[in-house]
DNA sequence: GCCGCTTACGTCAGCCGTAACGATG
DNA sequence: CATCGTTACGGCTGACGTAAGCGGC
C-alpha cells in the first residue's frame, strides 16, 4: 500500500468518481491512477468503487470505510509536514484564513498589520467566504482556520471558539425620518423601509430572523442583500433602504452621508468565532495570529479545547 | 514522503535507536533504514533524531511529534488492511487476545469452543500475560484486546470494559485446620499460614493487599507466588501453605485432594474486563467473541464505549 | 578491535506518461 | 460520436542488497 494510491482513490472520491478530473487535479496521468487503483482494491481484496461497465458509479461500503480512513492518514501527513517546516523555520510559511467580508474588513486589517511586523516571513492569505462555506473550507483543508460570525452546525471534527460578542446598527443616509424619532428604535419602525443587510442574515434561525419573529413583526421587504459590507452602505447612500449591519463596520468619518442607529436592544449580540479542525497541526505563528484577534485564545487555551470532547461548549 | 520511511524511523525509536536492530526486526537491510531515515529528514527539513558521531542517541523535539504522529498513521494503515480482509471474507482471519493464565484455563474455555464451532475459519491466539503486561500488549498492537482481572492504570488511547464481578476462594488440602473453623473464616486465621497465590496480587493497591490494610493484619508470609492457578494448587497439595485464588478456578471433581474455602466476605471483589484500544479497528467475528465472552458487550454497547471520552466510565 | 553507521555501486521492481483500443450512453 | 476508462509498452526513477570504509567506545 502506497500513499499516492490512498491520495488517488480520495482524490477520485472527491472529483465525484471521475478518474479524468482527478488526473488533472492531481497532474498526472489518468492511466495511472486507475492502475494504482485496482492495485490497491486487489492489495485489498475488496473493490473500493462500484463500476457499471467502466464507470464507478458508487463506493462499496468497504470502500467508504477505507477512504475515511486514508483522508485521515493523509490529514497526518500533512501535518507531518508542517510539523518539518514549523521547526526549520519556524517564522516563515504561510497561514491561511477564510472569514467573511465584514472580518477581513474592519475587525481583521490593525490584527494582520501587527501580525505582518511581527512574522514578516509569513505569507498570509484571507480568504473571504460567506458564513456558510466557512466551516466547509477548514473541513478540507482549503484554510488553516476560519473565523466566523454565525454558528452553523456543530460537526464532531470542527471546535468552535468563541471570541467576541458583536451587535448590529441600523445605518441610514442624512435626514432620514428615523434619525428624527423622539423614542428609541423598535422593530416595527424599521418594517415601514426596504433593508439592506447580510445574505447570511436572512437564513432560518438567525439572530434578526428571530428577533422579528419573537416581536411578531414581519421581516421587512429585502431590498439588497450582500456579504459585502461596503456594497450595502452603497446601496442605503442610494437611497434604496435602510441598512442593517455589524456596529463595527461603521466608521463616522469615513461613512459621510451616512448616519448610525443602535440597534443593540433590538437584537441579540451574536459572537464572533474561530473554527478548527481538531486534529490540524498549527504552525506557531498561527497561534500567534490567534492571540493577536483575541487573547483569551492563547496556545494553552487553544490546544485544550482541540483535545476536550466536542460536548464541553467552548462556543459561548 | 514513503510509508516505509515512517515505518523504518518508528522501529528504529522502537529498538531503542539501533538502526541494526530496526532492519533485523523488518527483514531487510540496515543501510536501507539509514538512507531512507535521512532522505525523510532531508524531505522535511529537521533533524528527527540525534546523533553524537554516528549513532543516534536521542530523538529531537519535532522528531518526537513526527514519530507520534507516524505510529497513528501507521496504525490507521493497519486498519485500512484489516478492512479489505474484513469485507472480502469476514468470517476467516485471526483474532489474538491477551490474558491471564486463570481466564484462559478457567473462564475462556467454553467460550473458545463456541466461537470455533461459529467461526472455524479464524485462527485463534491466546497469548498469556501477566496482568501487568496485558495494556502494553493492546497498546503496542500486539493483541486485538485483552481479558484482563485487576485494573491497571488508565490510559488516553485506552477503554476498559467491565465484564463480571469475580471472588476469592481459599483452597487448602484436605484435613487442613482451617477447615475445622466453627465460625467464618477471617482474615487473622490466614496469617498463620504461608500463603500461596497470584504474583500480581501482592502488588501495591490491590483488592487483596487493600482488605489487609484495612483489617490491621499482616500480609502473610508469601511461600509462593505464580501467574498459573494449577501451579498454586499443586504446591497447596504439596503442604507448603494455604492457596488464595479466583474460585472460579476450583473444580471440586477435579481438584480431588483440595478443599476450597469462600473468601468472598473477606475481599472486595475485583471485575474481569476486556482491553481495547480506542482506534483499533475491529473484525466482527472480534465482536462476536467479546458478545459470547460477555453478553453485555454487543457491538453497538463497545463501539460507543471506544468513541466515547475517556471520563465517561465503562470500568465498572 | 569490535560494533555500528555511512558511502558506493549494481540490480531490478515498479511508477509514470504516451498511444492505441474499447465500451457506454 | 464523444466521453471516459483500460490495455500495452517504453523509459526512468529510486528502493534494496552487497561490499567496503571509518568513527567511537
């Protein structure tokens, strides 16, 4: 049994049983991994895949235990290799981050600035992401960690961490008849306006799609919705409605035009989050990105919620 | 990066850093192992172990996550294999145990000769071991799981399952003066006695050293100690003291010149209970020996003791 | 001086890529 | 007929074993 050729049948697995496109995502030859398939099912004894006559069209229930099994052994290795370069030099490398617009936008930019002087060896990537694809990437591997504003599904190879709890504004242009109310803000006020707010935000079970829902308000007509935070202060500028945003992605100086309502006691605060694999191996300098965004997400804060069950919530 | 260079550079940790003896224990040659431990070095870029002059005489700090993270791997290759044959001919492979001598003789017997009557394609090995002996065995791969009497320490990669409660009988020749008592047995009328019996009994923090303690008496004075209840039993017939034994392990047709004496009120009594390591992989002729050795262990009742955290206890 | 690791070298298995063939829908 | 997988074949990398060299204890 060879590495390559658990790395081949994954990579089939992956590409949708279609041994051409695994070829290609692997550069190599098609030839060459069915070989080194059939050797492996007959190393074996068993067929991994289902064939109707030269297709696979399905995995044999020995074939989904054993691709389980070499994605695991393969996530080890990876980590093997880091393990390698993290002690060779262990301030160069690259770290890899998917996170959504509003992060990488306005919580992200002072964190990397600090962290870029800090390891100017690193090669940093942020990947933006919308919240539901967040948990999807460092699942394969595509990002070392994510950082998250809503908690999608608990997945028992993923840990969740909590950061920070962040709240909502409502943002509307200059001289709009919400900026003259003589009372604070409630939810039926807004229902009267076209919103503007985060795709994500409009899912079932959300904290906006809840709070309307508790209040017995209809959610407004959706006039816009974007994951990008600055398309929506666009769009309220226009004029097409009020938005609906992180209080944080305002910035009274730079956001001319524009004026911010608290919209705290409408809404629940939501928590930013990291997202982990449980058995990823960190580079040193990731956990000192870490503790840069929060520092209650020391090393030793870290490895222990990587180790500890998935039911001891670190979430909240 | 070969799976075989895994495998060269956790035997030669294994033989304690001798590369001679690493390519003995794998058939092949010690240049091999040599080349390819420094190729893998090379390939990652750090030292795995140290050298004074040419040999090895430590294993370096990434050396040491390598190697961990090399033995988990190779053992989910170990399970991968055990899948193929799994599916391919689920009734015929081998299945090895470890345990003590008194459960192989005494509590395995009928078991054995079900499960052979079942499953005449499976090779059976029973290995015996001291109790001590019995966690490094499952550990190190070496058994598929043990049967083990007196509860050793507890280990991460570990899961101990309680089978039945088990007691100690007394066996002493006949005509003996304990057998005149008029009242039960306690534990002073012992002391005046050699005692014969179990040589892991007289370890610290035992069931039998404990109710000593606890009683204020004086261990007896040991005449002989054995892992092998039929060496007891004959040394008892001989006169040179009194037994202290499973009771399980007196046949009173058999063991025609004994008399055997409960001790039940005397000792706590201790759990038989089976060994298996959390991430071994399982033949289900495995599990239908573990369901006929003990009817509480179904397959559903041990997959989720090994996924579940280790301080969530199965012991007893 | 012996043990143990390294270097050097010849052999051969086996992986890969190209090209031609065949089956399926 | 187009797509996709298999078979066939040649080249070449690289793993292994033997034999010789050399540093430590």
């Amino acid at each position: 049994m060879k590495l390559q050729q658990l790395r081949y049948a994954v990579e089939v697995y992956r590409q949708n049983l279609n041994v051409s496109d695994a070829a290609d995502a692997l550069f190599t030859s098609q030839p060459g991994i069915s070989k080194q398939i059939r050797l492996l099912e007959e190393e074996l004894g068993v067929p991994l895949f289902v064939r109707h006559g030269k297709r696979m069209v399905a995995v044999t229930a020995p074939g989904k235990v054993v691709l389980e099994t070499a994605e695991r052994i393969l996530r080890e290795v990876q980590n093997i290799k880091k393990i390698g370069t993290e002690f060779a030099e262990h301030d160069r490398g690259t770290l890899t981050m998917a996170t959504t617009h509003t992060q990488a936008r306005y919580a992200l930019p002072q964190v990397v600035s600090a962290f870029v002087a800090q390891y100017p060896g690193v090669q940093l990537s942020i990947l933006p992401a919308s919240p539901l694809v967040l948990d999807k990437m460092v699942l394969e591997g595509e990002a070392d960690f994510a950082i998250g504003t809503e908690l999608g599904p608990s997945h028992a190879d993923l840990r969740k961490l909590s950061c920070y709890a962040w709240n909502r504004s409502v943002v509307v242009p200059d001289g709009h008849p919400l900026l003259s109310l003589n009372r604070t803000l409630q939810l039926a006020d807004l229902a009267a306006y076209p919103l503007i707010t985060y795709e994500s935000a409009l899912l079932d079970n959300t904290a906006i799609t809840r709070a309307f829902a508790q209040a017995g308000v209809d959610i407004p007509q959706v006039a816009l919705a974007s994951a990008d935070t600055d398309i929506i202060k666009t769009y309220v500028k226009l004029g097409l409605g009020v938005g609906l945003m992180a209080s944080m992605a305002f910035d009274a100086e730079a956001d001319k035009g524009l004026q911010c309502i608290s919209a705290e006691h409408l809404f629940e605060p939501s928590f930013a989050h990291i997202v982990l694999r449980t058995d990823s191996y960190l580079r040193g300098y990731a956990y000192a990105f870490l503790a840069l965004f929060a520092p209650k997400l020391t090393r030793e804060y870290v490895e222990t919620a990587l180790y500890a069950p998935l039911d001891e919530d670190f979430s909240i």
